[in-house]
C-alpha cells in the first residue's frame, strides 16, 4: 500500500531525513518511535503528501504521488488519505456531525450515503450520541473519536496518525490504541502510527524506531 525510498528532507543546513526506506502492507498497523527530532513527524509528513522530500519516492497503491500536479495530488489525498493529529482540530461553532461530514463535502459527496457513512463511524467509535454536539460539549477522548471519523468519512486506503493519545488520559489512551485495531479489523486500514507511546508500538504489527533522520 505504501512503498517509500531514498527520502532526504533537509531544512536549512540540517538534514532531517537521511535516505529512508519505509513500506506498509494493505491492512497492516506500523508504529514509528524514536526521541523528538528524529525525523518521525517529517517523514509522516512526506508519507501522507503534506509536504515535498527533497530526494526520493513515495507510491501510494501504485501512485507516485510527488509526479502528481496540485490539484490532483489534494483530490488524491482526500480520497486515499486520512489523518489524525495529537490535537483533534475540530471546527469548534460545528457539531460532531458537520466536523465529520466536512471531508465529505469537500471531496463532492454531500447526501444521505455520506451522512450514513458518518453516522456508522459515529457509532463505531462509541460517539454517536454525540453528532449533535459541538466540540466544546465534549471530552478529549471524545473529541479524538469524533477526528477518527472525519478521517475515515472518505473511506480512505490509509490513516496517518501523529501522537493521536499524546493529550489524552491515561484510562482514555488504551481505549484509543485499541480502537486502532477494531477500525483495522472492520474497513482493512493501513495505519501508520508516530508515537511515543510503548503500550501503543508494542501492539502494532511492527514498530521501527528512528534516529537522526534513520531507522535503526
């Protein structure tokens, strides 16, 4: 599903990424740790088409993604590519709902398939007594759940996720991680994890851990 290679990012004078390899089967769960600065969030980055390596490829189910022009390389990550991040950034004056459903409407699909589609998410990830409620109405761990769906809405091949339990409670965290595998069990995802969490990386498929811009 994702095959990388020769991947050098530097900003300035120092070279974060220093001639990655990394690939991830269809359906697998991969944990990438290491200190901070290592070079995992930039390559987490690159991977998920937010920014440009400066050396190296990225084939996303068979797409050089960097060959694509602007345009289509944004349609192509919203529909391939979800991500979450250590902090939900939900539309705070949206609801749960509307938050979902914004990936969505984004990518053209705004109607009853859609919405159905947020709704299961919803109800998978234990929220869906939450869809009409705005963010501020709502715990951390429930803001996590409710930036997993809008993640998923596009039913994309392949889910990004930086520190995604780095701001939650500890009860709330281990709740997380194994949703992970439950959303890995019921849709097939890709998931590539950035974590500095053990419990997290040890229940992954596989955990590589970087140093200095490498995997060791």
């Amino acid at each position: 599903m994702i095959e990388a290679t020769g991947i050098e990012k530097s900003f300035g004078t120092l070279k974060v990424l220093k001639g990655i390899d990394f690939s991830a089967s269809n359906g697998e769960v991969v944990s990438i740790v290491g200190a901070s600065g290592a070079g995992k969030s930039t390559l987490l980055s690159i991977l998920g088409s937010l920014s440009r390596p400066d050396a190296g490829k990225v084939l996303i189910d068979g797409t050089d993604i960097f060959s694509l022009g602007e345009k289509p390389l944004a349609a192509f990550r919203n529909r391939k590519i979800g991500f979450v991040f250590q902090f939900h950034h939900l539309l705070p004056e949206f609801t749960a709902m509307e938050n979902v459903l914004l990936p969505a409407m984004i990518g053209g699909s705004y109607g009853a398939a859609a919405r159905s589609r947020a709704e299961e998410l919803l109800e998978v990830l234990g929220v869906a007594g939450r869809a009409s409620h705005k963010p501020a109405e709502m715990s951390g761990g429930e803001q996590q759940r409710v930036a997993v769906a809008r993640a998923l809405i596009n039913s994309p091949s392949i889910l990004f996720a930086d520190e995604p339990s780095g701001n939650l409670d500890s009860v709330t965290r281990a709740e997380l991680h194994q949703m992970f595998f439950t959303l890995r069990e019921r849709y097939g995802t890709t998931i590539v994890i950035v974590t500095h969490d053990k419990d997290l990386a040890a229940m992954s498929d596989r955990a590589l851990e970087m140093k200095d811009g490498l995997f060791v």
